[in-house]
C-alpha cells in the first residue's frame, strides 16, 4: 500500500535557455508570471 | 465534443520528473509530478508540433485498453499552449496500476520553449475540483480503487541528480528527522495554506498580517508579491537585472541570512545555500522571483528543505526537517 516513485533532478527550461544564450529572447518576446499557474487560488486581500 | 479548460501552466521552472507508462502494452513517459495542478497529460502521436518531435508520444492504436471518450481538452502553459483529446487507459504509477484512468493527449503544442524541456507531460497532484471538466486525477483513482493504505502522498527532493522521491500512500521516516508539523488546507484546491509572516534578520519584512501560500512540486522557486520580494532581495543584498532575475556575490553567501517562513507560528528556516544557486556562466541567482498576484509560492527550494506531506484524509500538510 505505500509505493515509492524515484525523481530525477533535471535542468530547468531556464538554465538550458540560459546556457543556450536564448533566456534574455524568451523574456523580451513572453512576459512571464508563475501567479498564471494559479488563477483559482484564493487571496487574504 | 466539449472542451474542457486547464489553468496556465508555467515550464520554465519545472525541474523534478519521474517516469509512468500508459497503456497495454505499457508506453513509457517522463512527467513533472505537480501539486499545483489536477490533470495528466502527454503528447499524442498525432502531434506534428515541432516541440513534439523530440518526446514520447502516446499512440492509443497500440494500446489495447484505450478508449476514446470524444472529448476534446484545451490546457495553456507558460509560453504556449496545448489542444488535445482526453482519452482513458491504464496508468502505471511505479508498481501502481490504474485502470479507466481518463488523461489528455496533446495534439498541438505551439509553444516555441516546450522542445528544450526534457519531461513528456505533466501529472498533477492536485484536489480534483482544479481538473479539467471533472475528470478525477490520477490520485483520486489510486484511492478509489484501494490501492494505497492511507490518502496521502509525500515528497521528499534531494539537490543531487538522483535521490528525490514521491511515496504513495505513507510517510517513510528516513527522510526527516524530528516532528511533522501538521498545517490545515486553507483551500482545497492548490494545496494552499495560511502563513503567518516572513522574517530575515529578526524583521517581519513580508507577509505581515498572514497571506496565503501554496506548496507547489512544479515550481522550483519562492515566487511573493514583488514589495515582499524586493524587500527579501534588500535584506539579502541581491540586485535585480534587466529581465526581473536577482544577482548577488556568490562570496557573499556564506555571510547572508536565513530567510524565515512562519506558518501556524512554527519558524522554517530556508538558508542562504538554500535560496540561491550558481551556474558556471556568472554571478549566483536568487531562488526568490516576483508574481503579479499577493499569493506566496512555496516551491522546490522550500521543499528540498521540508519534507512534504500531503494528506488528502485531513485536509492537511506536513512539514518536517528533510
């Protein structure tokens, strides 16, 4: 009843973006917010 | 057909996968196990998108246990987004397996970025009211069929290559040490809870009053409301940059504080070592990042720190020392 599933730690999309020289081209063409992964989420305010 | 709708999700700071496989015969994907948010989803075979070419597709001509529902499932993330099919199969979850399990299948993905990633698809561990038209999350369907002795998940993630684990259904106690500190679900949805504030130094310098935070696997860093955030990044010494990321002295870590999270009046430390990290190129990047909204997002870096439990039973998480 209790399984165990392994994770493999990989590169983030940011660092390979970084390493492939293109990181500062996905920021100047996509305006990025993590806050849009949650548009359910609930505030105090 | 319906279309079904599926909150944005972002890409460019997932960095723990692990592998399923769906079907019969069994293909095998890599996926983000993510808590902030409720649906299964890989590419199809009949995806032509240049960012399908380079991972595993889900051809349900060779599964014998596929069937089609005729529904049709649209699902944004990040830089693109996706338009599909949500069909059911069997999923196998480690040695879990998962029968009539309803997933998306990605016809389209337009999004430029999406082919650098190395994960196929995406599992989410949310609650199920998150999920795309109802269909009810791979966890779900392991707890309804009786699979797991007890309605909890926990996740414990290292900062080396390997070593990170997801447990079904129990808390293996090799991975904390000390007390597991339990904290209600403030909505149960995301798994969102309520935080008291943030200190560094002794100040309360963000989050006064309480605000809200959602522990999240496919987020690698602590994302707050810019004024908390800036005010973290002063007290730390960290300076911005021309595209929102914070730089600071990689020498001067060693000399920077803990940044201190309060939920349910217990203290969590997250040190300097913690929140930072250094690439071969430069200077070290802060693990802090800027949202739009006044949500906090505790991610990986808080993660790696915290064991995490998730307890669907009662509505609750669990923290303990990793």
């Amino acid at each position: 009843g209790v399984t165990k599933l392994p994770l493999e730690r990989g590169k983030k999309l940011r660092e390979v973006l970084r390493e492939k020289g293109l990181l500062h081209r996905f920021f100047q063409h996509h305006r990025y917010d993590i806050a849009t992964k949650f548009p359910h989420a609930f505030s105090d305010r | 057909t319906e279309v079904a709708t599926e909150p944005l999700l972002n890409t460019l700071d997932m960095e723990y996968y692990g592998n399923i496989s769906i079907g019969t015969p069994p293909q095998d994907f890599t996926v983000v196990f993510d808590t902030g948010s409720s649906n299964l989803w890989v590419p199809s075979v009949s995806c032509t998108s240049l960012a399908c070419q380079n991972h595993q597709t889900f051809n349900p001509s060779q599964s014998s246990t596929y069937k089609s529902t005729g529904q049709n499932l649209s699902i944004q993330y990040g830089t693109g987004d996706m338009a599909g099919i949500v069909g059911s199969d069997t999923v196998t979850v480690a040695s879990l397996v998962d029968t009539n399990q309803l997933f998306g299948l990605s016809i389209t993905e337009p999004g430029q970025f999406f082919v650098h990633v190395k994960f196929d698809g995406i599992l989410g561990l949310g609650y199920p009211n998150l999920a795309a038209d109802g269909i009810t999350p791979v966890f779900d369907n392991l707890v309804n069929e009786s699979l797991l002795e007890e309605n909890l998940f926990s996740v414990y993630l290292s900062r080396e290559t390997t070593g990170s684990v997801v447990i079904f259904g129990g808390i293996d106690e090799s991975y904390f040490t000390g007390s597991i500190n339990w904290i209600s679900v403030s909505y149960q949805g995301y798994w969102q809870i309520s935080m008291d504030s943030i200190i560094v130094n002794g100040q309360e310098i963000a989050c006064s009053g309480g605000c809200q935070a959602i522990i999240d696997t496919g987020t690698s860093l602590v994302a707050g409301p810019p004024s908390g955030i800036n005010t973290i990044h002063s007290a730390v010494g960290a300076r911005q940059d021309t595209y929102g990321e914070y730089h600071m002295n990689c020498s001067s870590i060693s000399a920077m504080p803990d940044v201190i999270f309060v939920i349910d009046g217990v203290q969590y430390p997250v040190s300097a070592l913690a929140y930072t990290e250094q690439n071969d190129q430069g200077p070290c990047i802060s693990s802090f990042q800027n949202t739009s909204g006044d949500l906090w997002i505790l991610g990986d870096v808080f993660i790696r720190v915290y064991y995490s439990i998730f307890d669907r039973a009662n509505n609750r998480i669990g923290l303990a020392k990793a």
